[in-house]
C-alpha cells in the first residue's frame, strides 16, 4: 500500500473522504442530483443569475465573438476588450479608481496578499477567515497575527503590541460576510484602527457582493467606506452567476497589483465567456436592484419558517444559515436524511470549521419560492428527530449562545424557539 492509499483510507476512516455529486442541468432552485429532483440549498448563486437568459446569451455571444480562451496572462496578449470593460464597471458600480480581474476568488486573495505583505511585514488576519486568505497569508511568507472572530478589540492590543517591532509593513484582511457563520466583520472599526496604526486594509467581499448594501454593493458601501478601503476583493462566481474574481483600488495600487500580484502576471486570463456574462450580470443587477431586496425576503422567509420549526436562528435577512450540529458524524446524518427528504444542504466538517461545530450550511437564493423554503424548513426539522437530535440545540452560534445565557427563552412548546 502506498502513502497516498494510506492517507485515502485515514480520510475515509475519519469520515472526511467526500465524492464529487452530479447536478445535471442549470444552477436554479432545483436541481437534478444523480437523478433526483432537489431543492438546492447550498449554491451561492444568490441572485440566481447563473442560469438567467441574458447571462448565457452574453456567454454565448462571446465565445463566437472572441474566443473560449484569452490564450495568454494579462501582461502578455491576454487583456482583451471584454476585460477592459467589465473592469470599468466593477470599478464603477464599488466607487473606486479601477479594477484588475483575477482568474478566480482563490487566485485574487494569494495575488493580493503576496503583493502586499512578505518577509519582514505583519499580517493581522481574523481566525474564520475563509482558506484562500490563510492560504495567500502564509504563501507571502509574512509574520500573521490570528485575532479572535470579529473581535476589534483584541485586533487593536495585537497592533500594538507589534509596533515597535521593525519597520515592516502592515496588513489588516478579513472577510466583509463570513462563509460559514454568515456574520459580518466590524469594518469601521478595522479602518479606524488601520488609520491609527499606519496598517492598509484588505476587504473579501465574495459573499456580501450582491447580496448587501444599496443594490448590493456590499458590506463596504453599507458601513458607508467606499474608497476607504485599500483593496476590495470580489468574486464573480457568486451572486454573479460567473466565474473569476477581481481587486479594486486606487489607480496607484491597480498598477502595482498588476507588475507584482503573481497569478495576474503567471495566469491565462479569464475566458472571455465568463467575463462576459459576468458583465451582463452586473448589468441586470445595476438595473434590478430589488434582486437584492428579493433575496432578503426569501432569507428571512427561511428563517421565519425554521424558527416556527424549533430551531434557533435569528431573525434577520442574512442569506446564509449556518445550523450548528456540534458533532461532525452527526451532522452528516442529518445532512443525508435532509436529501433523503429533498432538500440537499451542505455538511460543513473540521479543518472546514473548528471541532464540535460542525453544521449544516444553507444558502438562500432569490430564486427559491416561499413555498421551497417551508418545505426545507419542515424536511430539516423531520431529518433532525429522525436522526435523534432536538431542534432547540441546533442553530446560528450567535442564538445558540444568547439561549445558553438565558437572554433568549424559548417559546411555550419544547421545540419551538422563536427569535425576536
């Protein structure tokens, strides 16, 4: 037996051995999955924009008008009109100096971070920030400084106790909208203490693009700093429906981004389909912005539903739903006896999420119907006595913990925990 049969069968052993699912047509509410008709929970398609017509007609346009591929990096011959243009209206629509696309999400935070941080400089880097940030932390070879989740004042003691030491730059990255407990960063309070401190900033809009702010423009244009941010990441692959990511900035830095982030300079262009109906995207959500306010109801429909159903959520219109399980075999029960019922949700396990919070993942779409949420409510909360466990323990960390402390009770019946 070779080490990689080994280290297959530990993973396997240890439940973490995961298969690749087939969906079989369009990324809507409801999917084929191996055959089976679905709703589909865990998408981050949140507008449902993936499969909307003027999307894939703009995709289809471009691979007739220029090709499937760019053919080179973008240094090289690989910027194309397209880019250009999609570049402008990124920079347009999150008010900022301009904008350079990256191949993906993944690539955008290495290129970034690498560009902005190496040996000798200080990365302050909040604890649940997503892996393609831990991983373009610890590739730019930088000394990084975890603080505790969301917590501005230990991020402030950390900045501190780090002044003096040398005169290396100062990098502060975080996630604006968090994957996996959907919560969302203290950003005011991150720019005021990267003033004070002499640090830049660094903000991954991926989940809150979109899905956030006026027209969906983010967590940064809510908490009112466009333009106070050094370098705002977004993707493209999410609310956007499309694939690849993009950094926006001042000129200055869009420059510099340009002649030091490796993955610009080492990768092939984004395909001109994906930027294309990337930008029809954008177009149709610069002029429907109550896509935005659709997707809200829908999270909050989500969430009335499953609070009458016991389980502890808050009450809010944040469209991911993380549902704490606590142990990781036990959510991958329920996750199985949830698709077993129609639903298909997502089991998020360690290293994903720390030991003891395993959950299940939910990802509202505006596209999914009132009617598709009750009956993923009414399939989780079936799946859940199914598999032994009481609704009433299972939710958001944020309820879970007010529950634990008394400053929320539930309701009458045993099961039922309301949110106020």
């Amino acid at each position: 037996m070779n080490e990689i049969e080994e280290r297959l069968l530990e993973l396997e052993r240890l439940g973490l051995a995961r298969r690749l699912r087939t969906v079989s047509g369009r990324q809507g509410p409801r999917v084929l999955l191996d055959e089976a008709s679905v709703l589909l929970l865990c998408s981050n398609n949140y507008l449902g924009l993936a499969d909307h017509p003027k999307v894939r007609e703009a995709a289809a346009e471009a691979a007739m008008r220029w090709g499937v591929g760019a053919g080179a990096s973008r240094l090289v011959s690989g910027t194309m009109t397209i880019h250009r243009r999609l570049e402008q209206r990124l920079a347009a629509f999150e008010g900022s100096e301009a904008c350079v696309l990256f191949g993906s999400g993944y690539l955008a935070n290495l290129g970034v971070i690498g560009a902005l941080a190496g040996p000798g400089d200080t990365i302050f880097s909040d604890e649940l920030n997503h892996a393609s940030i831990i991983d373009g932390c610890r590739a730019s070879r930088a000394e990084v400084v975890v603080y505790r989740h969301l917590d501005a004042d230990q991020l402030e003691r950390r900045l501190h106790e780090h002044e003096g030491k040398g005169k290396g730059r100062r990098v502060i990255v975080t996630d604006s909208v968090f994957s996996m407990d959907g919560d969302v960063a203290p950003l005011p309070r991150i720019v005021q203490l990267a003033r004070q401190h002499d640090a830049r900033v660094i903000v991954d809009e991926a989940h809150a693009t979109g899905a956030l702010g006026e027209g969906g423009r983010g967590a940064i244009a809510q908490a009112g700093l466009q333009g106070e941010i050094d370098v705002l990441i977004g993707t493209l692959g999410k609310a956007l429906g499309s694939y690849g990511a993009y950094a926006c900035a001042s000129e200055e830095m869009v420059r510099y981004l340009i002649n030091t982030a490796r993955p610009v300079i080492f990768s092939t262009a984004p395909s001109p389909p994906s930027v294309a109906g990337a930008l029809a995207a954008l177009e149709l959500l610069e002029a429907s912005p109550q896509e935005v306010a659709r997707l809200h109801d829908a999270a909050r429909a989500l969430r009335e539903a499953l609070a009458e159903e016991g389980f502890a959520v808050e009450q809010s219109d944040m469209h991911i739903v993380p549902l704490v399980v606590g142990d990781s075999e036990k959510a991958v029960r329920l996750c199985q006896a949830t698709l077993e019922r129609g639903v298909f949700a997502q089991a998020i396990r360690p290293p994903t999420v720390a030991d003891g919070t395993s959950r299940l993942r939910l990802a509202v779409m505006a596209s999914h119907t009132a009617s598709d949420l009750l009956q993923t409510a009414k399939a989780l909360a079936d799946a859940t006595r199914e598999v032994g466990l009481d609704p009433t323990c299972i939710g958001e960390p944020s309820a879970l913990g007010r529950l634990a402390t008394g400053e929320l009770r539930p309701a009458s019946k045993p099961w039922l925990a309301r949110v106020a």
